[in-house]
C-alpha cells in the first residue's frame, strides 16, 4: 500500500487523487468557456509533466511539454543550446543531473549560496503534528545565480527522502526572458516547457501549467498573513521530536513576507517581458490572451483575515473581512485610483462564532480521515483577483493598450464580484482573436461593445448597456463618481453585515466562491480551505452592488 505521501497530491504538478477527482466530478456548476481557468482532468497521467510511457535513461534531459508532446523524448543538442537559464547552463550542458536538492544546492556557484533564501509551506502547517500523519511540509528557495536578481527558483519535499521526493525548479533565461521549467524524475530531468508554453491552446493549463497558468512564479497566499506558510505572523508547528528540526535546509527558513516581494518582482519582469514582445512590431496578435486578464479571472490568489481563528471570542470584537472578498481593490484604489471615503466592512466577532456553529465549519482530509471543528488558522479565507492578472492589466494601461478609464469601466460592470464574474466575462465576446494594431486595441474592443448595447436591444443591465452607461461617464468624472459609487456599495455591505441575516449571506457567497476554486486546478490540497454543511450543488451566489447575494440562474 502507497503511503499517504505518496497517494496526496504533493503539488499542482501532481496527478489529483481519486477523491479529489470524484469531487470535481461532483460539481455541478461551471463557469462559460471564457471564464479563463481550467477544471481538474481525471485523466491525466503521472502529472502530465513526467515522461508518460517512456522508461527515462539516467544522467539525461528529457522534454515533454504537456497537450504538445504525448511522451517524454531526449532533448536534442541545439534545443539544449536555446536554454539559458542557469539550471540549463550550470548542470544540463555540463551532463551534470543532481538527483537531490541538497546536491542541485552544492553544486551552485558560491555567489548564489550567499543570495539563497529558504521558506517553508504546508497547508496542515497548524494542525497539531500527533492528529495528522504525512504534512506535505514543501521548501521553496529561490537565489540569484547568474546577476543580482533572483533566476532559480526550487521547490521540494521538506524531509523524507531527498531522492524520492519530488524536485522541481523554475529557472528564468535572461536572453530569452522566459521562465523554463524543470522537475527531476529518479535520476533524469524532463523539461516542462517555458513562459510561452503557458499561453498557448494546446499546453495551457496542462501541465506544470495548471498551477503556473500564466507561466510566472505562483504564490497562492501572496498577502498577509501569508496563509499556510511560516512567516511573520506565524511559525508552522513541528514536534519536539521531528527530524526535520535538524535539517539545515530548515535551519535557513526565513518569513513569507520576503517570497511576497520575491514573487511580485518577478511577475512583473516576465509580465513586461510578455507585452514588450507582443507589441514589439506594433500589432497584438493574440489581443484575447491580454483582455482576459481584465474580463475573467485566469486564476486568484487566496485572502482571509489576519486574525487566528482560535483567539476569536464573542467578546473580541469586530473582525474585519479581506478586502479582496467584497472588491478589487488592488486595481479600483491603488492602481486606478477611485475616490474613496468607506471603511471596509467590519463583522461582528459574535456573527463569525454563530456561522461556524450554524454552517458547521470545519477541516477535513478525505482521504486520511481527518476532521476538525473549526476554520482554517486565519479566519474567512477566500479567493480574490489574481495578482497575476492584476499586472497585466496594469501594464496594458502603462502602455496605452487601453486606458485607465476602460480598465475602470470594465471592471464597474460587476465590482461587487472581483473573482468568477458571468457578466464581465461575457464582454469577451467583443475582444478580437486576429492580429489588432496595438494603438487601436482599447478603442476597437470599446466600439465593438457600444454597438452592441446601442443595437441589440440589449436589457439595461446587461453587461453592454452597464459599459456603456460608464463610458458616458465624462473623463474628468469617472474616478470621482465610481468611487462615489463604490462608497454607496462598502457602506451598505457595512449595514448588512452588522445583522445576523445579511453576515449568513456572506458566509454562503464565500463558500460559492470556494466552491469554484475547488474546481481549478490550482486546488491542490483539501486542507486549503474549510469545509461546511453548504450543499456542493447549491446555486452559484454573486453580490449585487446594494449589499445582497442572489443567486446565478
């Protein structure tokens, strides 16, 4: 019998167990193709980024990339030449293959030690260490190799057997200006593909793509409290015992806060790296692969209050809910800068207690039988719009593939639901798919939809007619009255929220929005997330912009 290591997925790289595949199964809601995530595919073998059917030879670097290659085939001498990430220069050119972390480490040049920084992630991190067998303790490290700026970034099993372990690397090719991706398989390496792969219909989503989607560096947990991982705000929790205390992997471990930084630099060097060369010659060719980042959510980012669960008492207080659960506010407030005056809501630390009692909250592990009564370490975790996409949109509006006003015009259509949005997803339809002169974009896509609304006969709120009725907005106004408008917004969630009723709404519109992140690939442990008595077929919920949740017909 396997053991449970083994059989869990260890990361989004891995195959889902049968449990997880019979609950994405289950699901009986799915968002329109446009929607821009991908739902768990059962049948996807050995991870889709091993080698398949092929026996690997030792001592060699194979490539597959997924929804391209069927099985894992050498790579060839001048495939080998266009890699130039400091994986591929320093061990792959050289024949050499590190079959453990510890040896991929000791064979860096001594200036990449010195920049290494260790940090460690697991989503039963806070469970006490005798109620849960195997934790899927990860260490992920990322050093400068060949500069001053972080290109190798490494991700493997925390204890156990180092050669058994899974072992994978990202590696970022400055000439190229591409992330190349790597994991070891027994003693050989197979090429996953590189930032460009993600992109492309045939291995998107496949893959290490399916948690890498848009070909970057992944933090799921990216804002404070840096849920599930050692940080700052909180120390995972080992026994007196384990021998994971003498690993000096693990004496290196440093706080989440610094990989937050990490990952948001690095986002944002491939993400300029990707517009500079899609616009290079002054056309788009893809100019849908750019929009989607507006219209849909490609992927997220998880939030939740920085409050520990357990310390919360019905004496405590108010608890403040993520930001990101009631609007995007990275792009609204820091990016397109809406005049704002609300406080965000704030719930009752007694409306918090009674939900957990009433929704029957809970952590749960199917496939080892653990159960615990409760939520996750820090309280109302839930999805929010993806950095990721937050970046592209930045820089398209930087350089002027489309304006801060259609940016903020798009984004108004549904605020209220920043993450799994029906109606802004479906003004894709009027983003071109052929080549667009990237000067014209933003102005194309515009048109395209005040026809629609002017000609279709289009209900008021539709998500034409709402364009289009911002767009009328005049341009030295938009951000005043849309922040007057999400002012409106944050003061009746604020009312709502305050009675029992309105904070039970909230508490289901959170589990609809888990529920849809249960069904991204990007879900790779049930622990993530707590569990309730919600059914799994409920309806879909969405926010309506006066405070209360509906239903999604």
């Amino acid at each position: 019998m396997p053991d449970h290591a083994q059989l869990r997925r260890a990361t989004a790289w891995m195959s889902g167990t049968a449990v997880e595949e019979g609950d994405a199964a289950r699901v009986s809601v799915a968002l329109p193709d446009s929607s821009g995530h991908f739902p768990p595919e059962p049948d996807i073998a050995d991870g889709a980024c091993g080698p398949g059917s092929t026996a690997l030879e030792p001592g060699r670097l194979y490539r597959r990339i997924s929804g391209r290659d069927d099985r894992a085939r050498p790579v060839r001498d001048e495939e080998l030449a266009e890699l130039g990430d400091p994986m591929a220069v320093t061990f792959f050119r050289a024949g050499r293959f590190p079959t453990t972390v510890q040896e991929l480490l000791s064979e860096l040049p001594a200036t990449a030690a010195a920049s290494r920084k260790v940090y460690l992630v697991s989503e039963a991190g806070q469970i006490s260490p005798g109620a849960l067998g195997e934790r899927d303790m990860r260490f992920a490290m990322t050093t400068a190799v060949e500069g001053n700026q972080v290109d190798l970034l490494v991700s493997t099993q925390a204890g156990g057997d180092p050669e058994r372990g899974f072992l994978q690397v990202a590696g970022w090719d400055s000439a190229a200006k591409v992330f190349n991706f790597y994991a070891r398989f027994e003693s050989s390496w197979v090429w996953a593909g590189n930032s460009w792969h993600s992109l492309e219909p045939d291995s998107r989503g496949k893959g290490c793509f399916d948690s890498h989607v848009n070909g970057s560096a992944v933090m799921k947990e990216l804002r404070i409290p840096w849920l599930n991982w050692q940080s700052e705000r909180a120390t995972i929790r080992l026994a007196e015992d384990d021998p994971l205390r003498q690993d000096q992997l693990f004496q290196q471990v440093i706080g989440a806060e610094r990989l937050e930084l990490t990952v948001r630099f690095l986002v944002t060097r491939w993400t300029a790296a990707r517009l500079a060369s899609v616009t290079a010659n002054g056309v788009v060719d893809h100019p849908d692969r750019l929009l989607r980042h507006l219209f849909t959510n490609t992927t997220v980012n998880l939030t939740s209050t920085d409050r520990q669960s357990s310390t919360i008492t019905a004496d405590s207080g108010e608890l403040t809910l993520p930001s990101g659960f009631w609007l995007n506010q990275d792009l609204l407030f820091d990016d397109l800068r809406l005049f704002t005056q609300a406080a965000p809501p704030r719930a009752p630390a007694a409306a918090y207690l009674a939900g957990l009692t009433r929704f029957g909250f809970g952590l749960e592990e199917k496939f080892s039988g653990f159960s615990q009564p409760g939520d996750t370490f820090f309280a109302f975790v839930v999805p929010e719009a993806a950095h990721e996409d937050n970046e592209v949109v930045r820089q398209m509006v930087r350089k002027g593939l489309i304006s801060a006003r259609f940016a903020a015009c798009a984004l108004m259509v549904d605020f209220p639901n920043p993450v799994f949005s029906p109606a802004r997803s479906l003004l894709m339809r009027y983003v071109p798919t052929t080549p667009t002169k990237a000067a014209e974009l933003g102005e194309e896509v515009t048109r395209a939809i005040l026809d629609a609304a002017r000609t279709r006969n289009l209900p008021a709120d539709s998500p034409e007619a709402r364009f289009a009725a911002h767009w009328q907005v005049p341009e030295d106004a938009w951000p005043s009255v849309f922040g007057q408008r999400v002012d409106a917004y944050l003061r009746k969630v604020t009312q709502r929220v305050q009675t029992a009723s309105g904070f039970d709404d909230y508490v289901r519109l959170a589990e609809s929005r888990r529920r849809q992140f249960r069904r991204m690939k990007l879900h790779e442990f049930e622990l993530t997330m707590p569990v309730t008595n919600i059914p799994p077929g409920a309806p879909p919920l969405a926010m309506r912009e006066d405070g209360t949740v509906t239903e999604l017909t």
